[in-house]
C-alpha cells in the first residue's frame, strides 16, 4: 500500500504538541458573544465579539501554546481598533473605519449592526461560525449587508483561520481609493520591545511592505506572558478580487489585505463581492516556508469548505 505522504504541518504537530484536542464553542445567552475553548478547559483560546450596534470583531485571541494574547483592543493610539476586524472608508463618502470618535466622523461615520449569533458548528478540532451585520448610513438607511463566514481549525501548535467575507448592496455602492481598509490586524505592538514583519515577496520593514502587493503579510513580536515571540500571518486567497492584494502595513504594525489602495471600485444593487482570507497563527519567529506551505494549502482546500 502506497503510503500517504506527510506535510511539514502533520510533522510539526506530531513533534510539538502530540495528540489533537476537541475544542467546544459556547455562545453567551445574548446572542452576543461566541467563546471557543479547548477540551477541558475553562479559559477560552478565542472570542468573536458581536455586541449590538457595535462592529463585531475577535479578541483575545491567545497564542497556540497558551502562553500569552496575540490581539490588543482599543489601543491608546488607534480607540477604533479591535483585535481582528473589518473596517472600510469612503463608502458612497461613509466611513465605517473610525467609528464616529473623530470630530469628522461624528457627521460622516456609518454604524455597525450585528445580527444575533447563531451557536459555532463543531467537528472535533474544527469549529465554524458566522456573524451577519447591517452597514448604516448615518441618516439610517440601510446601504450593505455584510457577512462573516469563520473557521478555526486548532492544531494545538498553531492555528488554521479561514474567513470568506462577502458585501452585498442595497443600493449602489462605490468604495473611493484610500491607504487602507478591509480586514485588519491589531497585535500589542510596543515600540520599545520592537517587531517582524515579512511579506511574501522578501521585505521585511514596514517601509517596504506599505502598499506593496503579496500574496500574505507575517507579523511576529515579543508578547506578555512569553520569552520568545509569537505571531500571524494572513494570506490572500488567489482568486480574491485585485489578488495579490496591496497592503496596509501601519507605524504600529497593524497588517491589512487593503483593496481599496489600488483605486475605487463599485458594488451594483443586490450585487455580492466576495474575498477569502486566511489567518495562521503561530509561535516563535517567521517561518516563511510554513506561511507559504499554509498559503499554497489554503488556495487548494478552501473551496471544498461548507458551511452548515
């Protein structure tokens, strides 16, 4: 019998982490908040947050090993910013970046309405989710529903994240050309303590990365609670509109898949657009044969993935 060859990742976990674990997802009674947890334990490994009227967003998200927290919500330099979220700018001249907390905005920022959660589908160390919101103008109206199709595959060593994430309009929509917007990263950058960056065309400064295109972006930084550094990478699927996406690599070391930084583009009433992302998180420094291993990985298998 022919044997079935075995990937870096099926090394990886065998070698570091040994026998893989259920995880259990658990939605709060209000609908609002759906925590994921390993087998056996009581602190979860990742929440997705949905609070009404509220943009919906992931954090904490804790390192793989369990020692640490990889995301930062409402850091002092960015209070819109929330761990892992979607955030766009100049929609038909709305922002749904900056959440109404600058002066501007107070006239001109749209809002965020998530619909209640439904319990996350579990199989063993997969689980998915999906999180539904109106997009508001700020007179009200309705202008775009947005949904959020989420998997988490735990690996013990690392984790595997998928998002498809899909706009549909309700009237014509235009999406003007800005530096960033989509879906964003806010790790607990300090600058003191520094940080990795590396895309995958071999940059490796924020200078470099900024507005260049990649098929995905890593980031690696010292985090509390560890001796070593830990990090994410999230990749661009290859059939994503405008792939290899151009990116948003900020001071701070925030990362961002930002279609928007090549020009404006338009969604038709009714119309759906949809962009596939996927999120690896690891410990230690980058790996970059990993992340590409994840990325060509990702563009084969992420199509045969249902949702129930």
């Amino acid at each position: 019998m022919k044997k079935k060859k075995m990937n870096m990742h099926d090394m990886d976990v065998r070698a570091v982490s040994g026998e893989i674990h259920d995880l259990q997802g658990k939605v709060d009674c209000s609908g609002q908040c759906i925590k994921i947890f390993r087998e056996g334990k009581d602190v979860p490994i990742l929440i997705q947050n949905a609070e009404n009227n509220k943009r919906p967003y992931i954090h904490p998200i804790v390192v793989p090993d369990g020692k640490g927290i990889l995301t930062e919500n409402q850091p002092s330099h960015h209070l819109w910013q929330h761990g892992l979220y979607i955030g766009l700018n100049d929609v038909n001249g709305i922002g749904f970046w900056k959440e109404g907390l600058s002066e501007k905005g107070k006239l001109t920022d749209g809002t965020f309405h998530p619909k209640r959660l439904a319990s996350p589908k579990v199989n063993k160390n997969i689980v998915n989710w999906t999180v539904e919101t109106d997009y508001r103008a700020p007179d009200g109206k309705h202008i775009m529903t947005e949904l959020q199709e989420w998997i988490l595959k735990d690996m013990q060593s690392h984790y595997e994240m998928q998002l498809t994430w899909k706009l549909t309009a309700n009237i014509d929509l235009r999406f003007g050309k800005y530096s960033y917007g989509g879906l964003f990263l806010r790790m607990p950058y300090r600058k003191e303590l520094g940080a990795q960056i590396l895309n995958s065309e071999g940059k490796n400064t924020q200078i470099a990365t900024e507005a260049q295109r990649a098929r995905w972006v890593a980031i690696s930084m010292p985090i509390e609670g560890r001796t070593d550094k830990a990090g994410i990478a999230i990749l661009d699927h290859k059939d994503d509109p405008d792939h290899p996406v151009c990116w948003r690599t900020d001071g701070t070391f925030g990362i961002s898949p930002s279609r928007c930084i090549a020009g404006e583009w338009r969604l038709s009433k009714t119309e759906t657009t949809v962009s596939k992302y996927g999120i690896y998180v690891f410990c230690g420094n980058i790996n970059p044969l990993a992340i590409e291993d994840q990325w060509q990985s990702f563009c084969q298998t992420e199509s045969e993935v249902t949702y129930g």
